[in-house]
C-alpha cells in the first residue's frame, strides 16, 4: 500500500487531519487493515473490506454500525457502573456515509482506535479466558433486543454446516491429486464426522434453538483487554449475522483452549484446555445464563466441537481449492491450520467427560 494512496483514502473521512505514519495490522486473513496516527490524537483504524468475499458491503457496514450505536445507547443509559467498557466507534465521511468507495471500486471504513488495550493470539491465563467469556456473553446480551431480522446475512450461510459440506465435496472433486493426497486422513476424519456435526445445525433448521445476534467470529484475538486483564471491547464486528449462540461461544473456546496458535506446525503443542473452558463458560454464563434455554445450555459443548471442525472444513476446504480464500504464508498454510483444528477436537473428545460435567 503506498503512503499517497492511504492519505488519500484517509481524508476522505470527517475528523481525518493531520496524518503522521501508518502501519499494516497483519493478523487478519480476510481484510486489510491499518493503524494510523496523526500528529495530534486520535489514532485510527483504516479498513479495507475483501470485496470478493463480502459480496454486500454497504450492508456490513450498515450491520455493523447499527449495533455498534445500539450498544453505545445501551451504555449511555445503563451507565458503566465502574466498569471500562468500550464500544467500535465508526467515522463517516466527509460527504455523511459510513463507507468510502475508491475509484477501482474498493471499499474502506475508519473508525477509532482503542487506546491502552492489548490482544491475545493464545491465552495462557484463566483470568483472561473469564474475562472473555464476560466480554462476548455481554455482547450478545446487549445485543438481545436489537432485531436480528433486520440484519444483513453477509456471508450467507457463513456456518450452514451442510453447505460447508457441499464446497468440502466440491472442492475434492476439483483438487489435484498432490493435495488430495497430502490431506488423505483428514479427508476421512471430515467424513467420519459428518452425522455429529448436523445435529446442531438440525436443532437451528428446525427451530429448536432461538436465532440471535450473533459475532460470528469470537476468537479471542477479537476481544480487547485492558492493561490490567479486564475485558475492554469486541471488534471486528464485519461477520455480524443472524446466529445461534453456539457459534460465537463455540468460536471463542475453539481459540481460548488452544495451548497453541491456530497454525502452531508441532501438534504435540496442540492441546485443549479444560480449565480455560470452565473459566470461560462462568464468566460467559454470569452474563447471558438466565436468557438462555434449557436447549442452549445443553448444546454448548456441541457448538464448541463444532466451531472447532467448521474451521477444520474450511481450511482444509481452502487447501484443496489451491488457497483463494484465506490468506497464507507458506504452501501448506491451510493444510497445517486444518491439522491443527482437528488435533484440537481429538484433544477436546479425550477430555468430554470433564467438560459435560459442568452442563449437568
Ligand atoms: C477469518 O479475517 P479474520 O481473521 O477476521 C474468517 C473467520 C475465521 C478466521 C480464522 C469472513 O477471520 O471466519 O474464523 O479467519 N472470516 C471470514 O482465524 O471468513
Ligand atoms: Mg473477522
């Protein structure tokens, strides 16, 4: 990205003056994203939105700045009773609109960045996962009474679990032997699996569990932390979806119980983390436990297993497709990330005893 073209995007928004320097943040693989700085505060958060991948961008951004007002209003009339809590704040453009189009037709949105916050990758202590399971559990609270029919599905069938299995089926049909080969046994592990990984996706189709606002991508890396461990503020709000709460609890113990990163190479590494899951679901349930039913309760160990295995098919999906989806470092970047998930659910299955044991 050349600096001109980033200052010109820059100030096309209102409150953008005074550019210092910018700096790619890299840990996303759908998105391009940059930190910039001006000379005076603020500092910004500048985004390219992945226009392949997101076919209806106006409506993310609508999806996303309505909810995030939504809990802005929540806040202002619940007070923060003590507690630092922050919110995405989007910056419109000079000309009032939440998104800025470049003449090559991509699409950009800035908002605030957030000061004195830090991110984990992996979690290595239980009071983070606690706090986590704080953080997202009040998001979906907060966002309870915020109309999920009126969002955007931006993704459609983001995680459809039959349909992630129509691209799987696809994608092996169309991929070259090499990689059909080099993924042989997670190709069965994925067939093995198929029945158990329905049975939640059944439960939703057939109206047994309540469709909420949901995430849709809660790893822990999406939560911000202040300095002193305390749960800060949910971002990357762009996958904001209609959903059921199994996915976004799901999706944050797929990354808090990883000992190791999504990608980690030596499997050895790759172990689920009892402890963390129970610290998470307390500090989860404290904030959304009375709302939820007796069915959603039941099913959460479920939708953690299969948060983790939907990962597992995409990227091993991807791998087969020759990587156009996700971003990679390395030839078998999508291939190690699949291994990796299913390491986790084979971790996860040795120890389902201990985790059903707080569901009953
Ligand atoms: C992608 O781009 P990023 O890192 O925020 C993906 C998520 C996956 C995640 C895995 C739109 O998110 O679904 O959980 O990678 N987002 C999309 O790390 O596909
Ligand atoms: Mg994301």
């Amino acid at each position: 990205m050349e600096t001109a073209q980033l200052i010109s995007v820059f100030s096309k928004f209102d409150e953008a003056s005074n550019f210092k320097s910018f700096q790619e943040l890299a840990s996303g693989h759908i998105n391009d994203t940059y930190l910039i700085e001006t000379v005076q505060q603020p500092k910004f958060v500048l985004q390219r939105i992945n226009h392949g991948v997101f076919k209806d961008v106006p409506g993310l951004i609508e999806n996303k700045v309505s909810v995030s007002i939504h809990i802005q209003e929540k806040f202002k009339a619940l007070g923060k009773a003590g507690e630092k809590k922050e919110v995405l704040r989007f910056v419109r453009t000079k000309e009032g609109k939440s998104y800025y189009q470049s003449e090559n037709g991509d699409y950009w949105n800035l908002m605030l960045f957030i000061e004195d916050s830090v991110t984990f990758e992996t979690v290595h202590d239980p009071e983070i996962a606690y706090e986590g399971g704080k953080l997202f559990g009040e998001f979906l609270n907060l966002t309870d009474d915020f109309d999920a029919s009126k969002l955007t599905e931006v993704i459609p069938k983001f995680h459809d679990m039959s349909f992630r299995f129509q691209q799987f089926d696809a994608a092996l049909l169309n991929a070259s032997s090499d990689r059909v080969k080099q993924a042989e046994t997670l190709i069965s592990k994925v067939k093995a699996f198929k029945e158990e990984m329905h049975i939640l996706q059944n439960l939703k189709d057939n109206g047994a569990i309540k469709i909420r606002v949901t995430h849709n991508d809660t790893k822990i890396s999406n939560a911000l932390f202040t300095k002193e461990n305390k749960g800060l503020c949910v971002i990357d709000t762009d996958t904001i979806m209609p959903g059921i709460v199994h996915y976004d609890f799901g999706d944050a113990i797929r990354t808090i119980c990883n000992s190791a990163a999504e990608d980690e190479q030596n499997l050895e590494l790759v172990t689920f983390n009892v402890a963390y899951y129970k610290a998470y679901l307390k500090g989860f349930l404290e904030k959304t436990g009375s709302a939820l039913s007796a069915i959603e309760l039941r099913y959460l160990p479920l939708g953690a297993k299969s948060m983790i295995f939907i990962m597992a098919i995409r990227f091993l999906t991807d791998f087969l497709n020759n990587d156009v989806y996700y971003k990679t470092k390395y030839e078998n970047h999508n291939l190690v990330r699949a291994k990796n998930q299913f390491k986790l659910i084979a971790s996860m299955e040795e120890q389902m005893n201990q985790i059903q044991e707080k569901h009953e």
